[in-house]
C-alpha cells in the first residue's frame, strides 16, 4: 500500500484536493473529512485507470516541511 501526498484546500463553497503525484486526480467536498475520504475513492479509481492503460504507476513523492522565519 502506497500512501500519496494531498494538497486541501479551503474553498468557498468547502474543499478541494488534488494530487500532485497524480496529475488530474482530483475531488471536491463541503467538508474536510469528506474531501478526505472522496480523494482516497478518486486515487483507487485514477491508479485503476492508469493500470488499465498500461501507464507506469508513480511513486508518491517524499514530503518534508520547512521551517521559515
């Protein structure tokens, strides 16, 4: 099992995300758990996709915060 990096975002209507991983994977929702959970269905779905069409599966990026002054 994979884990990928989701960027949320406050929207005005709720919450968007999207994965950078994953170009084009991407999901809305009123709340955060439900973006959460909406994006873990979309990124089974996009991978099922790519597997179907013989494109390489990418592996997650590596995510590490940076302190800024």
């Amino acid at each position: 099992m994979n884990k990928y990096m989701v960027l949320i975002e406050q929207t005005a209507t709720g919450f968007s995300a999207h994965v950078p991983d994953l170009p084009g994977c991407i999901a809305a929702g009123r709340t955060r758990k439900e973006v959460k959970r909406l994006m873990a269905k979309a990124i089974e779905m996009h991978l099922a996709a790519m597997r179907e069409d013989g494109d390489e599966i990418p592996g997650p990026s590596r995510v590490e915060m940076v302190d800024v002054a």
